[in-house]
C-alpha cells in the first residue's frame, strides 16, 4: 500500500490552488486504502472447444473476470481467424471452416488483461 503525501495542517493551502486540489486527491487515495479499481484477470471456459462446420456448429464461452475496487467486467470479444470462427459480444462461438481460431476476451477496463481458449473447427 502506498500513502501519499498530505500537507501538515495550517498550512496556507488558500494561496495555491493546485496545492489544495492535490491535498484534497491525496486524501482521498489513503481513503480507498488500495482498492484502486483494476481487472486482475479474464479466465475463459467451454464445455467443448471442438466444433463441427454440420452437426454442432456453436459453443458459449464462459468468462470469469476478477476485479477489484469495482472495475468493470465488460470484455471485448475477437477471433484471431474470423474465417474459421466468430465470436459474438455474448461469447457465443459460431464455426465457419475447417480450421483452429483463438477467441480472446478483452477488459474493456484494462486492455493489457485478457483470457483465450483454442478452438478447432472440423468437417
């Protein structure tokens, strides 16, 4: 945890703004007491990551996003090869062509903070 700085009192705060205004900030971060709200990690799950172009063309990504200091859990969903699979913004895989896609799930929060699962398309 880090503590920041907060001036001694009766100091003349009044003759600079920014003074006060970083004052009032830093008072406020010692207040969360380390519960900055970030993503710490996007786990992602399916109950099977092999598809068929024919007989079962679709599976749910299931997510699990970790948070703390109540960030965000939305998430970006992509396909690294759309042409094999596609992924809608609900997780929901859809088999295009024979083929392997990683489907990756992105923190809208925090971009750096994402999971992937492998899929493989067959005939």
């Amino acid at each position: 945890m880090i503590r920041h700085q907060v001036p001694n009192p009766g100091t003349d705060l009044a003759s600079n703004p920014m003074e006060t205004f970083l004052a009032a900030l830093a008072e406020k971060v010692n207040q969360l007491d380390g519960e900055v709200p970030r993503v710490l990690s996007v786990t992602l799950s399916a109950a099977d990551t092999s598809l068929h172009t024919t007989t079962d063309p679709t599976e749910t990504v299931n997510a699990t996003v970790v948070t703390q200091g109540g960030a965000s859990t939305a998430l970006t969903w992509t396909s690294s090869a759309p042409a094999v699979a596609t992924v809608s913004s609900a997780g929901l895989v859809t088999a295009v062509a024979v083929g392997t896609a990683v489907i990756r799930a992105t923190s809208v929060f925090s971009p750096t903070v994402f999971g992937e699962i492998t899929f493989t398309v067959t005939a």
